[in-house]
C-alpha cells in the first residue's frame, strides 16, 4: 500500500512518535536555533525545521537520524567552522594562500587539522542539544538485518533504482527499513518519490 505525505505546514497535521529526521532539517533547525547561523532573518526552511523540533520534543515523540544523516551534519558543522577560519587564514604566514585559492575550506582543513579538537567541542554540544529536543542518532544495535536478504551495497542500488534516487537519499531509506520505520521528515522533495513504500512528512 502506498505511503501518505503530510503537510507540515499544516498545524493539525499528525506527526508519528517516531519517525526519521532528515539531514537538511537538522541542518536548518540548528541554523534557527545555534550559534550556527550569521546575524540577520531566518530563512522560511530554518523556521520551519525550528518548528517541527519545537513538536516533536512537545510532544514526546523522537526525532532518528540515520547514520548517513549524522556524516551530512556533522560535515556541514566542519564545513561551516572552518569556512568562518578564512579570512583569519588568509593572513596567517603559516597557511599557502594559494590552497585557500584553489580549495577554499578544504586546503585550510589540510593545512590546519588541528581545528577539528575546536569543532569536536561544537560535535558534542548538538549532540546534546539534540538529546534535550528529541532527537536522536541511530545506533548500529538499532538495526535489524535489511528484509530482502540482499548485501548492503545491493541493497542501496535496488532502492536508488526503485526511487530514482542519489546514494545518500537511498542509504536513508535503507537504513529506516532496518530501524522499523516507515515515517520520514525531510525538505527534499526527491524523497517524496519514495511515497510509494514511505510515508512522507514534508512542506510543499
């Protein structure tokens, strides 16, 4: 039977006690709510990311991300830090300008890895805040074996395939499959594709 797709914007919609939490709305819930985000207005998807955590930790449900979930937040946290190290690098004797010419943050993050013990600091806070708001990073011993008996990397070219999917949206669902949970929030509108199997909490 097809899944359902609820619109979030939508104050009466239902939202599932569990249910999978994309990346793109972790990313922009804690754009809303951290240190994360430079001065000036939110943008609609920030406020609305804000607003579903806001329900989800009201009203006691738990918010999963999966694995690939985590690598995507905790690379843009990365990303985002040394990003904001540029300019300050630019002028640092130490760092080849022409690195941070050709690769911007990743020749910086080449040239001073060290940062990364900063930013581990930053990792373990949204952990935390994630705990305080519902939501919760899947663990390996969550998972069950995937249904169809199929290898792993199988598994994620047959559901890529099915869905028309990219990998990282594929390695979602298979992981969600294996959680026991149908119920997906995400901002991505290629995974309304996945309505077939899936039931969608998303925006228009």
């Amino acid at each position: 039977m097809a899944g359902s797709l609820v619109d979030l914007a939508d104050p009466d919609a239902s939202i599932p006690t569990r249910l999978i939490v994309d990346s793109n709305i972790v990313i922009d819930w804690l754009l809303a709510t951290s240190n994360l985000h430079p001065i000036g207005a939110l943008a609609a998807a920030q406020v609305r990311s804000a607003s579903l955590v806001e329900r989800i930790r009201n009203e006691g449900a738990v918010g999963l991300v999966t694995s690939t979930g985590l690598n995507d937040v905790f690379h843009f946290v990365l990303k985002t830090a040394y990003q904001s190290e540029l300019r300050r690098a630019r002028s640092d004797p130490a760092v080849r300008r022409s690195d941070l010419r050709r690769h911007g943050w990743l020749g910086l993050f080449k040239a001073q890895s060290r940062l990364v013990r900063q930013i581990a600091l930053d990792l373990d806070a949204i952990r935390a805040l994630g705990d305080g708001n519902g939501i919760v990073f899947l663990q390996p011993d969550d998972l069950d074996p995937i249904p169809s008996g199929r290898l792993l990397d199988d598994e994620v070219v047959r559901t890529m395939e099915r869905y028309e999917l990219d990998s990282g949206d594929a390695a979602i669902l298979v992981e969600s499959r294996r959680a026991g949970i149908n119920a997906i929030a995400t901002a991505d509108a290629d995974l309304h594709r996945a309505q077939l199997d899936f039931d969608g909490s998303t925006w228009p």
